[in-house]
C-alpha cells in the first residue's frame, strides 16, 4: 500500500485566513446575489416566467378577424393555396383538368410515363390503399373546407370588421364552402358534410346523402349570391379592381346554375344562367384566342399565377399540356399526356377550335403527331402574366341555359344559345331541331368547348348516366384495362376510414 | 463582516415582490438580469485574482515563520514544520517581488541546514538529508508516557483534505472519522497501538502510532468500479451509494473509438439503451430510445444535459424543400423541430470526461417534465492539480462500406426487362415517342447492352478518409485548474467528388478555489464549428438501382455524359450531376456553463448553475443549370435553398445544498429551482432564375424569391426541485425527490404539474448476519425505485389558435395571405410516465466481479402527441392528450469481471443485455377511437399490421394474400384483413466488450448484439418494380420470379410497364409479413490496441507518455438481413468500417 505519513510535534496545522477584505466581500456579494435570485424565483411566482407571447411570425385567431385586412388575408390565402396547385405534386382540385382527363376519354398517357398515379387514373384502376391514389381530391378539399368552416365562424361573430368586407368575405367563404362540396359529391357520392371547425364532432361524422349536400351547395351559394358585390374587389376586399381574381356574386350564380343543371332543376339553372348572360356590361363572349387570357370579358373566375420557378407568371396547364418539340417526356414540369384520338374525332369538321394554334396545337416528333390543350399558351417565363388559369366562364353558362331550355321543350331558345358558342368555333347554326337530338349536339358542344377544364366530360359523362357505355369502350383502349362500373366514384381514403369507424368505402373497392 | 452583508439578503428576502403586476415582474427581470450581469463580471474578476500565485515579499532580517505567514497570506499554500527547527535558524533577508514561491523559499533557506519540499498546496520545511521518502516516518517520541493524544490529517495524494474515513485503533473499539478539513483526534490511546484508516473511497491504510502524538497521512484513493463518481442530475454519487438506474461511460471508453458523434460510442454498451443511426455519413441522424418508446408517436428523445445545460435532442428544420435530407431523421418525431441530423455531433467526442445514462424515476424525477425518456448527461473534462500538461493526439484513418448485396449484371438485368417486355406484350423501341404496343427503352435499344458498370463500386466505392488531431492544455494548483483544448476533425465521403465535413473545436475550463475554500467558480465551454458539405442526395440509392449497363459517367472531353438519343434527349439522369449541387451545412455551437458555489457555513452551500447555448446552423444547396440535361437547362432552372436557424436557450438554477451527519446518519438535502428559456428562429429562402451557375449562391441575383418559412418561437420553462438523501451508516439509503414544473407550452389551465419519486436502497452486505459471505459477496445491494416523470416534447404554442402568412413568389392580389397553423388544443396537460424500478448489485471476490440486474416497469398514459384525426376535419392531427397508456418493461443485466489482474497482464470483460417488450395496455375509448382500426392492445404501441403472405398464385403469376378468413385475394380490405401484426422494437440487445493490457500492449473490443425483425427493402426496396420502365436494377434474388404458367416461386412475375393491377398486388405483397424479416445482428463494433512508447510512471525524459494506437470501427458484422445494414435499416449509405491508426503524446 501507498501511504506517506508526517510526524509534527507540536500542533501547526494552520488554515489560511483570508485577509483580503476586497475578494472576501467580492465572495459575499456574489452570495447574496445568488440568493436574491433564488428567494426571486421562488417567491414571484413561476407562472409569470412560462408566459409567452404568440410568436411574431403568426397571428392568433382571435386577432385575425378583427382587422379587414387580416381577414381578407385569411379568403385570399385559401386563393392562393388553389393556385399553387402543381401538376407534379398530388392530384388537387385546381389541377383537375388533367387527373380527369385521364379518367374520362380526354387525353392519352404516354407510353413512357413512370407516375403511377397518372397510370392509376388513366386506367381507371384507383384502389383504396396506403398510397392514397384515387382519394387525394377528398384528401386535398376537406382541409379547405375546414379553412372556410372556421372563417365564417369568425367572421360571423366579428364586430370589429366593416361591414362591407365582413359581408364580402362571408360570402366568398360561402361560395368556396359550396365550390369544394360541388366537385366532392361528384367525385365520391355521399360524403361528410362538415360545416364547423369542431374536429371531436366532425372526427365520427358518417356519409350524408348526395341530396342532403346538394341541398347545402344550394343555400350556401344562395346566401352568397346575397353577400358577394357583383363587381370584383382586390386584395382588400372591398376596393373594387378589374381583376377578376376573387369570386362575386356572378361566380356565385354561375354555379349555382350548374347545380340546379346538375339536379334538374331546370328552371332555376335557367334563370341563373340567364342573370349572368345578361349582365352584359361585365360578360360577353369573347374571340377564342382571348378567352383564356387574365381578365377576359368571357371570365367569371380565374387564379392568378402564385408560382415561381419555371411557372413564374404562366399557367400551370400551359406548362404541363403544350409538348415540347421533342415530344412527351417525363420531365418536372412534365409533358406525359396529349389529346386522345377519340376527342380529336368528335370536332365537327372546319372547328376552329380544333384549328392549329387556336385551342388545339399539335408538334411531330419522329413521325407521330401529338395534339395538345392550347387554351393556355404561354409556358415561357415572364415578368408579366398574360393568362390566368379559368375556374368558371361565361361560355358553359350558355351551355347551361341550352340544356335547361332543350330538356323544358324551348328549342329555339335552347338552339339559340347553342348557336352562340358555335358561331363563335366558327360552325354554321345547329340542325338539331328535336329535344333529343338537341341534348345530343348540347353534350357533343360541351366536350369540345369544354375541353380539358376543370373534369367538366367526366362529370358529364357521370350526370348523363352514358359513362359505363363511353367508358366500357374506352378503358380497354388504355392499356387494355377493364371497366368497372364502380370506378365511376372514387375511393375514400384508407386513413379516413381507418379513423373515422362511421365512414364506409364506396362499394366496388 | 460577514454579518452585515448577511442581513442586508435577508432585508431582500422580507422585502421581495410578491407575484403581482407586470411592472413588477419586469423589475424582477431586469433584477435577474443585471445579477446575471453582475455574476458574470465577478466571477471574470475572481479568476483574475485566483490564477496570481506569484509573492512579493521585501524584508531585511526577519525571521523565517514571518516569511512563511507573508507566503501564507498571498498564496493558497499552507506550512507544516516542526517548530523546533527554526528555532535555531538565522534571519534572513528577502527582496523579491512578483517572484514564485519556489524562489522566496530558495531564497530563504538557501544557507541554512533547512530543505522544503511542495506536496499539492502544502510547503513542507524539513532538517536538510531528512527529506522523507514514501512511508517514511520522522522519529520524534513522547517516551515515557504510555497512553498519549494523536490528532492527524488525512489527505489524496493532492494534498486535498478526505472527509468521513474512519480511523479505528486497531483491537479496539475506539474509533472516529476526519472532519471536513480531513482532521482527527483520537485521546488516550496506547502509544504503540495501530490506526486504521478506511472508507468507501479510500484503499485502508494501517500506521504504527510508535509514541507519535501527530500523524499525517496521505492514503491512495480507492480505484473500484463502485467508488467511481457517477454525475446526477444536480449532484454526485456512486454505483455503491446510488439508489438509482444510473450508468457511466468514462471518456476513455469513448475515445477509443473512431466515430463524430459521441451517441455512436455508446451502442452496445449500456443496458437499456438502444441507439441506431440513420446513415453512415458524418453528422447522420441517431435514433436513441432508452427503455424502449414511451409515446406512441413521437416524444420519445431523453434529455441531453451537457455541464449542467439543458441541450437541444433535435436539429431545427433543413432546408425547406427536403433537400437537406441526405443525413437522416434522429428518430421519427413528429413534433418539431425535428430537423435532420444529430444536434449531438456538434459535441467533440475528445472533450468528453464522461457520460451518464440516468434511467429510472430514481435518477430522473427531478428532472421533471422532460425526463420522461430518461437523460444523459455529458460531463467535460476539467482541469486536474498538478504540473501543466500538454496532450496531443493525431489520428487518421480510412473508412469503406463493408456489406453489400448482390445485384443483376448486365446479362441478368437485359433478361428481366426482356422477359418484362414479352410478359406485358410490348416491344422496347428507341423512340422516345413510341406507341404502343411500342415503348421507350433506351436501356435496351440505344444502350450498349453488353456494357457492364458496378455502380456500387463507381458510387460508393471510395474511401472515406478520417482525420482527428486533438490537443489540450491543463494543470493547475489547490486554488486554480484550467483546461485548454483545441480539436480539428475531418471526414470525406466513400462518394466520388470532393466533400468532406470538417468540424473545429475549441474548449476551456476554468476551476477557481478560494484560499478560504468557502466559494467555487467552475467556469466550462466550448465552441464547436462545422462545414459539412455533401452531394444533394445520397449516392447509395443510384449505386443500387442504376442499370449495370447504363452508360459511362463522363465523355471522353471529361464533361458529363447525359446519353442523349437520336432526337437529342438525355436518355438518364447522370449520378455524378448530382454531385453538382453541393449540399452545404455550416453549424456552430457555443455551450458555456459556469457554477458558483459558496459555502455559506459548514454544510451548507449556495449554489448557481448558469448556462448558455446556442446552436446555428446555415445551409445552403443549389441548383445549377449544368446538373440538369442540357435539353432543359434553363436560368429559371437555377435555383437555391437557403436556410439560416439559430437554437438559443439559457438556463439559470439557483441551488441550496445542506449536508449534515449525525451519529452514523449523514443527510444531504438539497433545493433548487430552474428558470430556462429556448428560443428557436429560422428563415428559409428559395430563389430561381439566375443568370449564371456562378452566382447561384447569391440571393440577391434571384430574380424571383419566395420565403419559403420563417421560424421563430419561444419556449419557456420556470421550476422548483427539491431532494433529500438520507443515509444512515452507509447501510440504508434513502432518496426523495420532488418538482414542480411549468412549461409555456401548455395552456394557462395545465401550465403547472408535480413530479416526485422515492427511492431505497439496502447494502445487504453490511449486515452483521452478512460478514460470513464477505470473502465471496463483498458488496450487495437492493434498490427499489418508484416515482413519476413528464413529457413536453410538443411544439410550442399548440395551445394557441395561430395564423402564419403564406408568401408565394407572386403574391395573390399583392397580399400576404394567412393560412391556419392547425388545430389548436387549449386543454393540453402533461404527459406522465410513472417509472418503477427494481434492482441489485453484487459484488464478489474483492470486487473482481460485479453484477447488476434491474427490472423496470414504465407505464406512459396521458400520452402528448399527434392525435390522428380523418381529414375531413380539415387536419390530419391535434396535439392532445391520449387515453392510452403503454407500458415498456425491461430486464437489464450487466456483468463486470477482472478475470486476470497480475502484474504484467490484465484481462477485463463486460457484458450487458437488455430484454426489452413495449405493450399497449389499455385504450379505453380505443374501438371509437381514430386509432380503433391502427392499434391493438397487448401489442406494442408501434405495431404495423399486414397482410398474411400466401405467395405467387402459379396460374396468374400475381401475388396473393390472405384474407381475414385465410382465403387467397388479389383484392385483400386494407383494414380488415390486415391479421399479421409485426413488432419493430429490438427485443433483446447488449454488449460484449474485453480489455487485455499486457506490459505494454493494449487491447479492447466490443461486440454489439441485437435481435430484431425490419423491413426487407430488398425485395420490396423503393416501390420499385422488378422489369419496370423506370429502369431500376434489381438484387439477384429477383431472378426467382414466376416465369411461366404453373410454375411455384416467391416472386411475382416481371413487368415492363405501369400495369397498375400488377403495381397492386406488388403494393399488398409489401404490405405483408413476407415484407419484414429478421434484422438481428453481432457487430464487432469497436476494435482498439495501443502501445505505450514511454511508460508514464518510469520516464524522467520530456515525454510523459506516447502511445501508437489503431482504431477500428463497425470492423465485422454477422446478419441474416438480406438488406444493405440492419442498423439502417433503408437504403441509405450504411455505417462505414473505419479503421484508423494514431499517436497520442503527452509532455
């Protein structure tokens, strides 16, 4: 063992007595210190030190419906969460035209394509899986739904607003509200019907009736109808604008005609549709070329441009459907899919539409000729949008008022009205003089005037009940699928249903 | 003096606030913080004075024992001499002014007969040839009296002073123990007896009395594995006295291996503890679970305490856009920050003295809220008395991917995609715009088919070199020590192209003891940054799936090779272009704590705790033009992801410990309370359409910017602690702990919650009935813990209804739009895991072998998480409180041996193993539940469920499962037929490690061990498709597909094309228990030997010690897991075989 031991003989252990009065009172001091601080902490209470403020990077609720500006912000986001829909992420509502399209007879995917959910909707082979492919429109509209949910609640009970903007924006959350349930009863029938933002009710809500939602869509447009202005209004809203970027209430009763079409209720969509087609000192017609252009006379509700990157200031459609001259490609943004064979045959001959550069445009690359959607037609960068991306025009309101006329027996108003939009194509009047006959050219009109916007075929083909016998002939063309009845509706989410035990899938997945 | 002072705190005390109004609060603010202030600026000028050691004596004819009193006064040293020999000294004559003390003493005595000798801060003067050697006594005896007084002192071989060793005499009962300053007294004991000096921390020590009335003893600190001082959470301990689930890892153990994140050294090594990293690149994410996942979905890191100061266990979000992914998530947090990386690899493993792993209530309790998941502290190394001492290590090494798996060559490969082809009817065509039954295939038409490339070997073939130099400075006397460190590390990737992660460190340390002893000042930091810069993403997934005969990566002209087809379109997307875009991650972190302790009187000490970090990191990753194929490379193609975050938190924790002892009772208590205060900000940026590749960096050359986020929130956190050990004859302990915490992040209603544990331990072996066993048992202990601990892992402000602004590039109509920052939930409480805890310790045959077996009890209920909602309720989730509760039991037992301990030759053995099952136990409301149809009770808390795999239906050639009643479907319910439910939890891990030292040579290795069943990704590896268009190459395996009608094989058929029927059953096949297969492994983790050049204890030369080492890391691994590593898990870059060699010299 170490060990060191030392023998003293008288006592001389000496601790050091510290006779530097400077440090010695420097030690007390920092003693007291800490002490002030402990006897602090512990007597002033702990709840004061576990406050915090909201961060400054986000406004609470309570704040944000007491400004107009703040509360415009609110409707304007929703706007823009529209319009920074892509076509590269999931299928989303904005971007319908394309995932629809597919489904329906609209477009042919290209043989090298490698998304698998352009495949899926392509095929009509949408299944109810993790992946989710097939219910990312449920997946991408209810969180909208959620944000109008909680902006008419606050708005409604705001005091500190002006009346003007409260009323403005109270209706566009009730138009949106009613846009989102619109597109979600046509693609999977019966659905929850959510109207607050009270997540331990709206967790176990079951399917309610088509008719029941419909019924919703109808007094939520119908008191929108009430609250919008009838001009447009800017970012503010309530300075009014040319931008014809936020709905009014034309957008309002624009869809509202489409809903009474949709549920036969002839007269209403036909009174609808005429206070539009009317209101002729904001809508007319406009040359095909000018359509689709940003604040067309033609235009009742468009988005604007959000996007940077290689889609600053162009339209989504124009990026992702114009081919490029070496042909169709998998590239992001993408080139997959062109127009079907079956779509470019049913234009009447001498269409202006179909004419090259108009609304159609077609490049050949070794050999093959692709045609593609030209309704937008810039996909160049700029400093300046030129075209904005079309939710609702004027155009499909005489469609409307056709068919509400041709089902009621009003043949001439109804071949009046059609006439319009084929004048317009370049197409002599219509020979169809019976109400069947009639119904037929109405629905042939609408899928070359139509065309590529906004699934407008799909759900006609649905509407009319003739999808099983149109896609029972199509399906097979697509990479010899088969059709099945039951793809006409989409499935639900597999989370959803896992979460929500009072929800059922759609039968046939 | 003191007095005075003492009463003007106590007027304070009487005087302070009350909680009251904000004006109020903020005087007391401001009054924390100038005492911050003020506490900083003192103890800056305290160590000022502390470090003057130097005298300034000036006396003409004085005597000797003046001098000695002036040295006294100015210095820390203290005299011992016998009286009797100065008497005949001569005065002397000193001129010295801001000399050493060595030259005043030299001065002195340099005539004279008289010698003196420095022993720590003590200056011995002895007669000249009587300078004592070790145990050698200075006769001078009281004869003639036969019972006398003997008082004494005990100190280390420091020269510091040992409380509490008892000094019997021997054949007596006569004993007592030294006091605080390491004084005894025994009186009127027989002038021949013996003394026998012992204590827990001390070797025993017998001296001779011989007549000797004073006795000074220096006795060797005790060097068993149960006296090591374990660090607690605000204290000390050890394992003998700990009534706690505590383990320590010491430095050492962690420098001996080759990694850049301390977390990494502990794999395998202690029972409990299971750490899994998520990429074998440097600054990887690391997943550390200890006993097992308490929150079913997230919240599930311990707390990292660092000297005392709270750090972060998350990285801030990376770069928005994703891209930053490359290093990994640290475990799959859904709450935030949850970054990617390891905020814990900006920590240099060299600084580390030691790390402890605190488990049970026991140990964690007082750590309330956030120890939930248990707590590891890390303890930097400080500075020790002695003279200065320099050590320098340089260490460098090569790192390799060590597994692989077999993929198809060429000739296979072209075979699957034919076969793919004829199986689907299509043709390949070199028409990038074939149709059908034509289909673009360049692998097969324009691609030379014959062309044969390992891309594992082009890709991740290289050699990761390792660089570490280390350095530090330290020494120091009784009153001042410091540490200087510096350290500089670098690693490259095994990827082609030059990137590397270089980490820089620099760390300090400052202890100051006043001459009085009475205040303490430990003053710690250290200040780390690192640039690591990687490809955008990790090569390894290229490595596998490029096609063997895809084409060569560069053009003859040295420029990349994009392949372009007869219409001038790139025909692949060319691996090396990734490597263009360099991922750029520049991090620094400052960690700084400083700990004032005063002793107020004796037994009782103020203390503060007072610590600052802050962690920022920038990260950039650009686009270029030139990355993209030059048919698509446009300005609006350049573009940037730039984010800049900042993890700030300071910590103040006021302190008052009381020791007592009373008859054989020693009593420590101690209360404390905690004010912390976290700030977190980031901002993420991205531009596009820049003119030129050079500047994409430059931000300001975007011409178009958007805002992709901008972080910023607060986190606040207030407590009072408190606790209470109780130890009565080193027999029977007991521990009480008690807190009461408040976190911002809850509600007004919950902000504030109690936490408490108790905690008894019994030595056994102290019992008399015990003495018999004491030969074989010298140490056994029982523990029993039970006690409550919290969780807050949430983001902040869920409580709050919250808007954050949405700027697009293009703003909507010029406005910032507000969208909904999810659902809030004013009602969120705390979560409690309520933690129990049985343990013994054993000792035998001279502690040569020490076993430890605990069995732990954890249930978690009022679980904080992510409560998944359906989406039509506008979120997919809410933070709130979930009526589960999930119990996670483990045994752990761990086993230390000496089995050799001769001279020349030692041999060392741990061995630890944990068994570890995670249950749901109860869900009440679970059947209404959201979760109704995702969890189970009885199962674990992460349970996937599948599907039953019934193999390849021999007459489609399509995958089948089994339905709820067991019949093959093609069409199987999701929720329903889901029957086969899989656990992921590791169910038994641990560690194996052997250390030889013979002579000169040492030798150290460590196996890890893990049983556990992981997803195969090999067969079902990034949805990728056997055959399939996007050209993937495939494992070997998949050359057992279905090849005709009739024929029986594990795997479906191959296809060229999108056939979504085809896409379905391979989706179902990969939800299926066919998908997850046994992942257990043995890893040789760590392999070490050194050799000692210079052997500290002989060498007088400069040299104090050198030592050649080689280090190796993750050297073998022994699997059936047929995936890249079963660590990984996924196809990421797996942990590299490092092995590296090095040279440590100490002056």
């Amino acid at each position: 063992m170490l060990g060191e031991l030392f023998y003293l003989k008288n006592k001389k252990i000496m601790i050091m007595r510290n006779n530097i009065k400077g440090i010695q009172a420097c030690y007390i001091k920092l003693a007291a210190y800490i002490g002030i601080l402990f006897v602090l902490l512990i007597v002033c209470g702990c709840s004061k030190l576990v406050h915090v403020d909201p961060p400054i990077t986000k406004i609470t609720s309570s704040n944000v419906f007491k400004t107009d500006a703040t509360a415009a912000a609110v409707m304007t986001n929703l706007y823009t969460l529209l319009s920074s829909s892509n076509y590269n992420s999931t299928p989303s509502l904005p971007t319908i035209s394309l995932w629809l399209g597919l489904s329906a007879d609209e477009f042919t995917l290209w043989s090298g394509n490698n998304n698998l959910a352009m495949a899926a909707y392509y095929q009509n082979m949408l299944t109810s899986n993790s992946s989710n492919i097939g219910s990312e429109f449920w997946v991408n509209m209810y969180p909208l739904i959620f944000v109008c949910n909680s902006a008419i609640e606050g708005l409604s009970i705001s005091t500190e607003l002006s009346p003007a903007v409260k009323q403005q924006l109270l209706g566009e959350a009730k138009f949106m509200r009613a846009f989102f349930y619109f597109y979600l009863v046509n693609l999977f029938g019966d659905i929850p019907l959510v109207l607050t933002s009270d997540y331990s009710q709206n967790s176990t809500l079951p399917r309610f009736s088509k008719s029941q939602i419909y019924q919703q869509i109808v007094s939520d447009l119908k008191d929108a109808k009430e609250l919008l202005t009838s001009g447009y209004v800017d970012g503010s809203a309530s300075n009014s604008t040319l931008e014809r970027v936020r709905p009014n209430k034309w957008a309002a009763t624009a869809l509202l005609a489409r809903t009474y079409l949709y549920l036969g209720d002839l007269l209403s969509a036909e009174a609808q549709s005429t206070a539009i087609i009317n209101y002729t000192s904001l809508y007319n017609l406009a040359p095909l070329n000018s359509v689709f252009l940003k604040n067309s006379n033609e235009a009742i509700w468009q988005l604007q441009p959000v996007l940077g990157g290689t889609l600053l200031n162009i339209t989504p459609e124009a990026a992702w459907f114009i081919v490029p001259t070496n042909g169709p490609n998998n590239n992001q943004p993408g080139n997959p899919v062109y127009l079907s064979s079956r779509l470019l045959t049913s234009f009447e001959v001498n269409d202006q539409r179909k004419i090259n550069g108009n609304w159609i445009n077609t490049v050949t690359v070794g050999g093959n000729t692709y045609s593609f959607p030209f309704k937008y037609k810039v996909n160049l960068t700029s400093s300046n949008a030129t075209e904005y991306r079309m939710m609702l025009r004027l155009g499909e309101q005489y469609l409307i008022r056709a068919e509400a006329r041709a089902e009621q027996g009003n043949i001439a108003g109804s071949q009046a009205d059609l006439n319009m939009i084929r004048t317009r194509a370049g197409l002599s009047n219509t020979t169809s003089n019976d109400k069947a006959t009639l119904l037929n050219a109405i629905l042939n009109e609408r899928q070359v005037e139509l065309f590529t916007e906004m699934g407008q075929r799909w759900m006609d083909l649905k509407r009319k009940a003739i999808i099983d016998s149109v896609m029972t002939v199509v399906t097979p063309m697509k990479n010899s699928s088969v059709w099945n009845s039951h793809q006409q509706l989409f499935p639900l989410p597999l989370g959803d249903l896992q979460k929500d035990p009072y929800l059922t899938q759609n039968a046939g997945y | 003096m003191f007095k005075p002072k003492q009463n003007k705190v106590m007027y304070l005390i009487e005087n302070a606030p009350r909680a009251g109004t904000g004006r109020l609060y903020n005087k007391i603010v401001l009054v924390m913080r100038l005492t911050a202030f003020l506490l900083m600026v003192g103890c800056l000028q305290m160590s000022a004075n502390g470090i003057a050691q130097s005298v300034t004596i000036v006396e003409k004819n004085a005597p000797l024992d003046k001098i000695f009193k002036q040295i006294e006064k100015q210095t820390s040293y203290v005299f011992f001499y016998d009286d009797h020999i100065l008497q005949n000294a001569k005065k002397v004559d000193v001129n010295i002014k801001n000399g050493s003390v060595e030259q005043v003493m030299q001065a002195c005595l340099k005539d004279m007969p008289l010698n003196y000798q420095i022993v720590g801060n003590t200056i011995i003067v002895v007669v000249k040839g009587k300078a004592r050697a070790v145990g050698e006594v200075v006769q001078n005896t009281d004869k003639g009296l036969a019972f006398i007084d003997v008082r004494g002192r005990v100190t280390n071989e420091n020269g510091e002073p040992i409380a509490g060793v008892t000094v019997t005499v021997k054949g007596s009962k006569q004993a007592t123990s030294t006091n605080s300053q390491g004084d005894f007294f025994i009186a009127n004991t027989d002038k021949e007896a013996i003394l026998i000096f012992s204590g827990s921390t001390v070797e025993t020590f017998e001296v001779k009395v011989a007549g000797r009335t004073e006795v000074m003893v220096k006795l060797v600190m005790k060097v068993s594995k149960l006296d090591e001082v374990q660090v607690i959470a605000y204290g000390t301990t050890t394992q003998r006295l700990s009534t706690g689930n505590i383990n320590s890892i010491k430095g050492e153990e962690i420098q001996k291996q080759p990694i850049n994140n301390f977390l990494l050294a502990l794999e395998g090594r202690v029972p409990g503890l299971f750490i899994s990293q998520s990429t074998g690149l440097s600054g990887t994410g690391v997943t550390v679970r200890l006993q097992g996942q308490n929150s079913i979905f997230g919240g599930n890191d311990p707390l990292y305490v660092i000297d005392g100061v709270p750090y972060s266990s998350q990285m801030l979000p990376t770069t928005a856009g994703g891209n930053g992914g490359i290093l990994g998530k640290s475990g799959d947090n859904v709450y935030s920050p949850g970054g990617n990386g390891s905020p814990l690899s900006y920590i240099n493993p060299s600084d580390i003295e030691s790390v402890e792993v605190l488990k049970d209530a026991d140990a964690t309790s007082i750590y309330g809220s956030r120890a939930a998941n248990g707590a590891i502290l890390v303890t930097t190394k400080k500075g020790k008395i002695g003279p200065i001492k320099i050590n320098s290590n340089f260490q460098y090494g090569e790192g390799k991917v060590s597994r692989s798996t077999d993929m198809m060559n060429t000739q296979q490969y072209i075979l699957m995609r034919k076969e793919a082809f004829r199986n689907d009817n299509l043709f390949p065509s070199a028409n990038p715009s074939a149709v059908l039954p034509f289909v673009y295939a360049p692998d097969l038409t324009i691609w030379d088919t014959t062309r044969f490339t390992d891309w594992r070997k082009v890709l991740i073939g290289g050699v990761a070199k390792y660089a570490n130099i280390n350095s530090t400075v330290s020494g120091g006397n009784a009153a001042i020590q410091y540490l200087v460190g510096g350290t500089y590390h670098r690693e490259t990737t095994v990827f082609p192209g030059d990137f590397s992660d270089e980490k820089a460190f620099v760390h300090f340390n400052i202890n100051n003891v006043s001459i009085n002893k009475k205040f303490h000042l430990q003053l710690s930091g250290s200040y780390g940054y690192d640039n690591n810069q990687l490809p955008q993403t990790d090569l390894t997934v290229s490595s596998y799936f490029l096609p063997p005969n895809a084409p060569s990566l560069l053009n003859p002209d040295g420029s990349l090779n994009w392949a372009p087809n007869a219409l001038g379109t790139s025909t692949w997307t060319n691996p090396l272009s990734i490597n263009l875009n360099r991922y750029k991650n520049r991090t620094n972190n400052l960690i700084s704590s400083l700990i004032l302790n005063y002793k107020v009187l004796p037994g009782l000490e103020l203390l503060a705790n007072i610590g600052y970090s802050n962690l920022g990191t920038k990260e950039s990753l650009p686009i270029v033009a030139v990355s993209k194929p030059p048919e698509s490379r446009t300005s609006s193609n350049r573009q940037v992801y730039l984010s800049n975050s900042t993890l700030n938190s300071w910590i103040i924790e006021p302190q008052l410990i009381y020791k007592t002892s009373m008859s054989k009772a020693r009593i420590e208590a101690l209360v404390g309370a905690t004010i912390q205060r976290n700030s977190n900000e980031g901002l993420y940026l991205f531009g596009s359409g820049y003119n030129s590749d050079v500047v994409v960096e430059d931000i300001r050359q975007a011409s178009s910017l958007t805002i992709l986020n901008s972080i910023s929130s607060i986190y606040k956190y207030a407590a009072a602690f408190g606790r209470v050990n109780f130890n009565w004859n080193d027999k029977y302990i007991l521990n009480l702990t008690a807190r009461r915490d408040g976190s911002s992040r809850f509600g007004a209603q919950n902000q504030f919650h109690d936490f408490g544990s108790v905690g008894i331990a019994w030595i056994f072996s102290k019992e008399s009935f015990f003495e018999r066993l004491s030969n074989i048992i010298s140490f056994g202990k029982l523990k029993v813990s039970y006690g409550t601990t919290g969780n807050d892992q949430i983001d902040d402000y869920r409580f709050m209804n919250l808007y954050n602004p949405n700027s697009p590039t293009v703003p909507y109509q010029n406005t910032i739009g507000l969208s909904l920052n999810g659902l809030p939930n004013p009602y969120l409480q705390w979560e409690e895991t309520k933690k129990m805890s049985f343990g013994i310790d054993l000792s035998a045959i001279k502690d040569r072998i020490l076993i430890s077996f605990s069995y732990n009890l954890n249930r978690s209920s009022n679980q904080l998480l992510q409560y998944a909602l359906p989406i039509i309720t506008g979120v997919n989730s809410i933070v709130d409180n979930f009526p589960a509760t999930v119990q996670n039991r483990t045994l752990e037992f761990s086993l230390n041996t000496s089995n050799i301990k001769r001279k020349h030759f030692t041999w060392n053995t741990t061995f630890n193993i944990t068994s570890s099952q995670n249950k749901l136990i109860s869900f009440p409301t679970l059947s209404t539940s959201t979760y109704a149809n995702q969890l189970v009770i009885g199962q674990p808390a992460n349970v996937v469920k599948t599907y039953h795999f019934l193999g390849v239906d021999p007459a489609t050639g399509l995958y089948m499962v089994a339905d709820s009643r067991g019949n093959p479907t093609t069409t199987p319910n999701s929720i329903t037929d889901k029957t086969v439910f899989i656990n992921k939890n590791p169910t038994i891990y641990g560690g194996l490690q052997n250390a030889f030292i013979f002579n000169r040579f040492q030798l150290d290795f460590l196996f890890q061990f893990v049983k556990q069943i992981a997803p195969s990704n090999i067969l079902f590896g990034l949805g990728s498709y056997p055959g399939n268009g996007n050209r993937n190459n495939q494992p070997l395996y998949a050359l057992n597909r279905w090849p005709n009608p009739g024929q029986n094989t594990d795997l479906q058929k191959f296809s060229s094309g999108s056939g979504v029927s085809i896409f379905n059953q391979f989706n179902n096949a990969n939800s299926s228990d066919i998908a997850y297969v046994d992942a257990s492994f043995i890893r040789l983790k760590t392999l070490s030997i050194s050799y000692d050049l210079v052997k500290e204890s002989t060498t007088k030369g400069v040299l104090s010690s050198c030592r050649v080492y080689v280090q190796c890391q993750n050297l073998l691994t022994i699997t059936k897991y047929p995936g890249l590593d079963p660590e990984t898990q996924v196809y990421t870059l797996p942990p590299l075989r490092t092995i590296t060699a090095g040279i440590q010299i100490g002056f």
